[in-house]
C-alpha cells in the first residue's frame, strides 16, 4: 500500500548506524510506497540532505550514533531547512533528549518500535507533505505523539 492516494512517493532519508535495524527500517518504508535513501551516521545523512534538501520529504534518524549524533544532525537541517519533518527513532531517550527534540519540533519513537507505531507515525509526518496531492482522503488524521 502506498501512503498517497496518487503515484507519489514519499522520499525518506532514514539515517541509523546498526545495519540490521536499518534494513528492517527501509524494507518496512519500503512495503508502504516510500522511497528510501539510507545513511550510516548524522553527518553523512546531512551531506546527503545538503546535496538536495528539495527532494527529501522526511528525516528518520537514530539518536545514538558515531561521528554525528541524531540531535546534531537534527541542528543542522533545522539551520537549513525549518520545515521538513524529523522522527527520532531511538532507544535513549533520556530527559535531555526528549526536552531537546520537542523544542525542535521532533517526535520520538522508543525502540524497539512496533510497526505499526512506525508506520502510523510515517504517516503523520507524510501529511505534511501531500498539499499538492489532491486525492489524500484515506489517510488518517491521527496526531503523531511521543512514545518514549
């Protein structure tokens, strides 16, 4: 199933440094018509959002991770761009985090994360983006909420 109602995809940089999840992560985005681009680190996913910030339509990062952690390369698309949206998908989620992410206007997933929970929230974010897709009736109108 696709996340627009029309042949839109979706273009998602999904930045994690664990290879498993980030597989499971991109076949799951991947399952529900997004386009995925993949990273193994926060700086390498902001040279690639750097290159066309245009073209990516959500941020899907990891908290904890070599060379740049996700709140830096969070600070560093928000220096750029203010208005794509950024879900963190982390397993520490600690009281700085949680307080840095929401005075960002991030949300954050718990790991291990549900499906279901990652999809409902990649859809939250994707309804930010479907302004110019004139068919979007079937997505849900569901708030996208913290879970940590």
């Amino acid at each position: 199933m696709n996340i627009y109602t029309n042949s839109k995809s979706m273009t998602v940089l999904l930045v994690d440094d664990e290879p498993e999840v980030l597989n499971i992560h991109r076949l799951i985005l991947i399952n529900i018509g997004c386009k995925v681009i993949t990273a193994r680190n926060g700086h390498e996913a902001f040279k690639t959002f750097e290159l066309n910030p245009d073209a990516i339509d959500l941020i899907v990062t990891d908290y904890d991770m070599p060379v740049w952690n996700g709140l830096k390369l969070i600070r560093a698309v928000r220096n750029q761009n203010d208005v794509v949206p950024i879900l963190m998908v982390t397993g520490f989620a600690g009281n700085n985090i949680i307080k840095e992410a929401g005075n960002l206007g991030i949300d954050i997933l718990q790991k291990p994360v549900r499906t279901s929970a990652l999809v409902e929230a990649i859809r939250a974010c994707g309804r930010h983006h479907i302004k110019n897709c004139p068919n979007h009736s079937e997505l849900q109108d569901t708030p996208l909420r913290s879970t940590a």
